[in-house]
C-alpha cells in the first residue's frame, strides 16, 4: 500500500486536484472536477501528463458531492494507495495563520470569520476541509495560507494610514498569491544562480493578479493588500481604486454594500473596461477598440506597480512573469517589458514568443523570466513536512 497526500484547491465551482506519493517530489496523478452546481465533468492525467479520465459526471450539487466523486475514483482508478494526509490551499490566514496548520474545528470557524476579506476565495476554499472532515474525519487536514508569505514584510509595508485602534484590530496589508510566489522562489536559483538572492520582481498575471518584490526570496512588498480587489486590474477585479469611488457609489449612486462588492469583484477588470470578456485571448484577438483599451490599461497598470516595486527594492536585478497571462500571453510581456526599457530591460523578441524559460537578450541588465507555477506542489511539501514532524 502506497501512502499518499491528496492535495485540493477550491474555487467557486471547481476542485483541483493533485496526488504525491508521500515520500516523493511529483504529482502521480493531477485533475479537476469542474461545473460543480451544474453538469460536472472530470478531467485527471497521470504523472506523465497522459489523459486518463475526461468525462461528464452528471450534476453535483456541492463540493461535498465532487469530493465523494473524487474520493471513488482515487479509490477505484489510482490502485494501492492510502492517503495520509491532505493539504488545501486557503487564500486567507488573517494575522494569526503565517504558518501551515493542522485544519481542526476550531481553525476552521477562524478562518470562516475571514470570509468577509475573501468573499471569491475563503469560502470555497474551506467546503473540501468540512466535506473531508465527514466523510473521512481521522484524516489529517493541512491549510496552506495564501497570505502567509508575506509575513516576512516590514511593518511600514502592511501598514495604512488610519487610526491605531483600526490597524489593531487587523485592518492592513496582508498580500496574496503568496503559494504560487513561494514556489517561483524556490526555482529561482535554477534559473538566476546567484541572482536569485537578489532583487527580484514576480508579477503573477491572471484572472486574479499581483507583483511581489523579493530580496533574499523572502517578500519585501506586493500589490494586493488587505483584500484580493487591491493592486493590479484583474479579469473581473477593479484593482487599486480610490476610496472616494466607494463613497460616491454609497451615496450619490444609491448602491448597497452588496452591490458595490459585486461591481467590484465581478463586473470590473478587463470585463467592465471592454465591455466584452475577461479572457485576455479574446481581448488580444478583438478588432473592438474597447478590447485594446482594457489590454492597455492593464499593461499599464502592471508596469506602473513595477516602478512602485522596485523603488521599494531599491533596484532590480530580475523579473518574472508566470501566472494563466504571465506565462502563456507572450504579447503583454513584450509591451510590460517595452515600457518598461529605461530599467535596462532588453527583451529577445525570439525567446519570448519561443518558449524560452529567459526571455532577455544577453546584454539586459534586468534578467526576464518566464516561469510556471505551481502552487500544489508547495502545499504538498508543507504537508509532507507536516508529517514528518508529527513522527518526531
């Protein structure tokens, strides 16, 4: 019998899935389960990348029902395996939660009090841990905390100008992404040698998207702060935004709590600027004017949060495009990186639409990177350390 780790990562209706053997460095199986509330359907690879499963599952009215699906196919597709443990990833772990956790009842009802600072995420994120707990409840459970790495971030950083009494009770910077920042931060080295240590720039771009600055690998600044509608535009996210917009909205618009948090969160970002899709290809693809002004906002965006990074750096010596746009849109690295020449960004045209992993020329002096992430296999690393401490 081969023990295992099922490694789960929540959205609104979906639930990825990886599985590690726990003594080994690579996912044996991976997949997900899509259409959750809908008509589902199931898609699972094997280690190498072979499609073994990639069919309509029928409507599953929860997670509760995907993870039951899920569960009986491990059971009846995957052979001898006994799972060990689970890790999840959960995007937000407050100022309490700056480690991996053991998931147990009381854990869980604080980070359910979270929910209010990630209404997309938390939720979700949380329906696979309950779900597991009843169906397999002497299984351990491992939360991996988005936010946990930028705990290493000075305090002038996280901090807002408001009162004391406000900060104290946890209104701050917080930052995201931080799973999908910390595995590019332990490639690095691979790919920069001694300049990995050095001062790095990581923009994850996607429907959700953040930059992070790094110095020794560690967080110095990102874009996202106390909620996931910070920083740069996203698909459907406004980004930084004036508070003073908020106002307005609230009193002049007439609009509730509940309709700004939808605007904000669903009906902003690439969708609202182009009026047409939050898919970047579809933008990218578009003759609307509409669609190019969005991808110019966006572009925009990102290299004005660059100059903000790397004045919080001091400097820059590389950076790193990875996330769904970051990785697979070589078109808005080349106009990222056009405007942002006056830091010596030299990028090869050639490389970049390539496939290239380094996408500068030579002679740049800021490296460019073009890394994919992964953030499931750093979840299963906390939890097999997880496991190892438990036997001593």
């Amino acid at each position: 019998m081969t023990r295992a780790i099922l490694i789960l990562n929540a959205g609104s209706s979906s639930l990825k899935f990886a599985i590690y053997p726990e003594a080994g460095t690579a996912a044996t199986y991976h997949g997900e389960i899509e259409g959750i509330g809908h008509a589902a359907r199931m898609t699972a690879h094997d280690a190498g990348g072979a499609l073994l499963t990639h069919s309509a599952i029928g409507a599953l009215a929860s997670h509760n029902d995907a993870l039951a699906v899920l569960l009986e196919w491990i059971k009846t597709q995957c052979g001898d395996i006994a799972l060990a443990a689970a890790g999840h990833r959960i995007v937000h772990g407050g100022r309490e939660f700056t480690r991996p956790a053991l998931l147990t009842p009381d854990v869980v009802a604080k980070l359910e009090a979270l929910t209010s600072l990630a209404p997309l995420h938390q939720p979700h994120n949380l329906a696979p841990v309950k779900a597991l707990a009843a169906q397999q409840p002497d299984l351990p459970q491992i939360g991996c905390f988005d936010t946990e790495f930028h705990a290493t971030q000075p305090a002038v950083a996280t901090a807002f100008a408001l009162p004391r009494a406000l900060t104290d009770k946890g209104l701050r910077r917080y930052g995201f992404h931080g799973l999908s920042y910390e595995y590019i931060a332990s490639i690095l080295p691979d790919h920069l040698g001694e300049k990995a240590d050095g001062k790095v720039v990581i923009a994850h771009l996607g429907q959700g998207a953040s930059m992070c600055a790094m110095q020794g690998r560690k967080s110095i600044a990102t874009t996202m702060g106390f909620s996931t509608l910070d920083g740069l535009m996203m698909g459907t996210r406004c980004g930084a935004l004036d508070p003073g917009v908020l106002l307005y909205l609230l009193d002049r618009e007439g609009m509730s709590p509940d309709e700004v948090s939808r605007l904000l969160y669903d009906q902003s970002g690439l969708l609202g600027v182009s009026g047409i899709s939050n898919d970047m290809r579809e933008l990218l693809a578009s003759m609307d004017a509409r669609a190019a002004e969005a991808v110019e906002l966006f572009v925009y965006r990102i290299v004005r949060e660059l100059g903000s990074l790397v004045a919080a750096l001091q400097g820059l010596d590389a950076i790193v495009f990875t996330g769904g746009i970051g990785q697979n849109a070589p078109d808005i690295r080349a106009r990222v990186c056009k405007q942002a020449a006056y830091l010596g960004i030299k990028l090869d045209d050639t490389a970049n639409r390539g496939g290239a992993h380094r996408i500068s020329q030579d002679d740049s002096t800021i490296a460019v990177l073009t890394l994919k992430t992964n953030e499931e296999y750093t979840i299963a690393r906390h939890t097999r350390t997880w496991l190892a401490a438990q036997r001593g």
